[in-house]
C-alpha cells in the first residue's frame, strides 16, 4: 500500500511540490548568494583565478546579483592579466544589463584596462574628464605630486559619479600616504552620502592600520546606517577581523550587526565567528553566525553544530547549510537523519540532499523509511530531480 501511494504522490509531484519542498528560486538565490561570497573573499586574498571562475559561476544562475558577479569576474581577470578576457566580461554586462548600477564601475575599470593595455579608450569613454582621468593615472605612477593636486581640484568640482569614481580609483591605486588622506577626508566629512560611501570604498582598497583605524572612527561617528554599511565592507576587504568582530559585539542595531557577522564570513574569520557564538547567546545572532561559517567554508564548524547544539531552530539551520556545502557532508547527514527524531529536522536533512543534487542518499532513505509521510518526502523530491537513479527508482516502483 505504502508503494502504491508513494507512486502516486511521484506521478503527480509537480502538482504538490511547494507543499512539500520550499520555492526553488530560494535555492537559486542562496547558490548564487554562496558563489558571490566566496568570489569576494576570493578577491580579499588576490586569488585572482578562483574569483573569476566563482563569479562566473554566480553569474549564470542569472540572479539578482549577476550584474555584479560579472563585473567583479571582469576585475579579478584584469588583476590576473587576462585583460582581453575582461574586456569580454564588460562588454557582456553592457549587454545584458545596460541599466545596471554596475555600469559606471564597469566603464572605470574599461578605461584602466585600455590604460594598461596600451589601447585607445573605448568610443563610450572618449569625454574630455575620462582622457584627463587616463593622463592622471599614468602620471600619478610617474609623479604623484604633480597628480595630486590636479585630482583634487576635479574632485572638488562636483563630478559625475563615473568621474569621482575613477578619480578614487586612480587615489587608491597610488597607494600613497597623500592619497590616502584625501581619500580619508573625503570618508569622514562629505556632505554627499553617495560620495562619503565610495570614499569610505576605496579606502578599504589601502588596507593598514591608518586606513582601518580611519574607517573605525568613521562608524563611530556617524549614525547613516548605509555609511556604516558600507564601512564594515570596506573593514572586510581591509581584512579588519578584529575591528569587525568588535563592531559585531558590541552593535545594537540587529541590521548592522548581521551585516558586521556576514563580513567576518566573507573574510574567512571561523575563529572570531566560534568565539561570537559562544558568547552571544540570542538566536538571531546564533542564526547570523551559522551563515557566516557557511559563507567562509567552515564545514567542520557547521557540523559541529549541526550535531550537537541544543536548539532544534538552530540545528535545522546548521543542516540546511550542510545541504549546501558539498556531497561530502552526506555522511553527517545520513547520520544526522538516522538518530534523529524530531520529524522537521528530519525534512531538513532530506531537502539538504534534494539541493545536493543527491538522489542515492534520498533513494536509500525511500527504500528504508517506515514512516508513510517521511517516505512520501523522499519520493516526491526525486520526482523532481533530473538523474538517471531517480528515474529508475521511478520506474522500480512502477514494477
């Protein structure tokens, strides 16, 4: 009787599958999600070539945050020396987001890799500001105190956006203390919030201590919550563990203080992350940390907690995370599914197999369950998947 149904219920999977699995577009948006937050810290730690195959990745689910992935993928290639190949990438974020945000980053970056390349600036870039930008640049590498000054004046002058992030770019490349206190002046005191924030950028490009203390001081004494955001990126690429774990202690404001937890994510800081779940008992925090383990690749972590923590919301969590970080956490979960009772970590364990692509575990855990609905679970999930096994576990039930 029990095959019978479960037949049935795979026949007509389609029909019932948001009863039993949740929306797949979230299943997207966190694959894309994990693959942009790995290509940033890929980037954090001048790992050129792993970034630009991660945002490349990220850029074909096609999501909220392609346009970003592609630029990111085109900067990672330029940093790596395939300049023709970032070209590429620009022109097919021009192509297929012509109104995305990113444009003007893209454009910037266009024009540095004409400059490097030795090539004429492209047609779009051909304006009087865009060819003084390409003139600084070659003479703030060659004479940074002549540059200077001459940056300065265009900033003061109330650019465009493309032209005030291009004269940044060009700051933050010199790396020079000069540079450097422009650029921190203008982080600490523009009346502009737009112009504050992309300061506040590229001076997480320069990194040291100067710069991170400087960007410390800057949350300190603002309360715009897009500043502060756009203060703890710029700590994450400055590689400020210890400035953002301070700030994910000691925040109130629960938006900042996830964003401070996921930056510590993104920068690889497992050891800040064990200590703050330690330390901070209230789930959302808890909840916060466990992504941001994720984000960093901590599977040992994660299965730790995913094991042994008390709190059945935060277990459900930690397995949903174990589901997506590899076929090579199916063991723990097959465990996990085994000594288990509760029947929604039970669910939880099964749909981290379905997102792993995983139809062996899910055909296993089929043949095996006694309990109809579990077993109707499974079933269903393989109904759904596009896998010979599952397919001929299909056709096994209709024998």
């Amino acid at each position: 009787m029990i095959a019978e149904l479960t037949l049935i219920l795979a026949l007509a999977g389609a029909a019932h599958a948001s009863a039993v699995i949740p929306d797949l577009t979230d299943d997207v948006q966190s694959q894309e999600g994990t693959l942009y937050a790995r290509g940033t810290a890929a980037l954090d730690k001048r790992d050129w070539e792993t970034a630009a195959t991660t945002f490349a990745q990220a850029a074909t689910l096609k999501g909220e945050r392609a346009d970003a992935a592609l630029y990111w993928r085109a900067y990672a290639l330029h940093k790596s020396g395939r300049r023709e190949d970032a070209l590429q990438a620009i022109a097919a974020l021009r192509s297929a987001y012509p109104r995305s945000r990113w444009m003007k980053d893209a454009a910037a970056l266009d024009l540095e890799i004409r400059q490097a390349s030795g090539q004429a600036p492209a047609p779009a870039a051909e304006g009087s500001d865009d060819l003084k930008l390409l003139a600084l640049g070659g003479l703030m590498n060659a004479d940074p105190g002549r540059a200077l000054p001459l940056i300065k004046q265009m900033l003061a002058r109330s650019p465009t956006d493309t032209v005030r992030d291009r004269a940044m770019f060009v700051l933050a490349q010199s790396g020079s203390p000069e540079a450097r206190e422009v650029l921190m002046q203008m982080a600490r005191g523009s009346a502009d919030v737009e112009t504050q924030i992309a300061a506040v950028r590229y001076l997480g490009l320069f990194g040291g201590n100067d710069s991170r203390q400087s960007l410390v001081d800057i949350y300190s004494g603002t309360q715009n919550a897009e500043v502060r955001k756009g203060v703890l990126t710029a700590l994450m690429v400055a590689g400020a563990r210890e400035q953002l774990a301070a700030i994910a202690r000691t925040e109130t404001a629960p938006e900042l203080r996830r964003e401070a937890i996921n930056q510590l994510g993104v920068s690889g800081a497992r050891a800040e992350l064990e200590q703050l779940y330690q330390q901070d008992k209230s789930p959302d925090a808890r909840r916060a940390v466990i992504n941001a383990l994720f984000v960093s690749g901590a599977v040992d972590q994660i299965t730790a907690l995913a094991t042994k923590e008390t709190d059945l919301e935060l277990r459900r969590e930690a397995v949903q995370r174990l589901g997506l970080m590899g076929k090579e956490t199916a063991p723990t979960l097959k465990s996990i599914y085994a000594s288990e009772r509760d029947p929604r970590l039970k669910a939880a364990v099964l749909h981290a197999f379905f997102v792993q692509g995983n139809a062996a575990a899910l055909i296993e855990i089929a043949r095996q369950e006694q309990d109809p609905e579990r077993k109707k679970e499974a079933v269903q999930m393989l109904s759904l998947m596009q896998s010979k096994e599952a397919t001929d576990y299909m056709l096994e039930l209709l024998k």
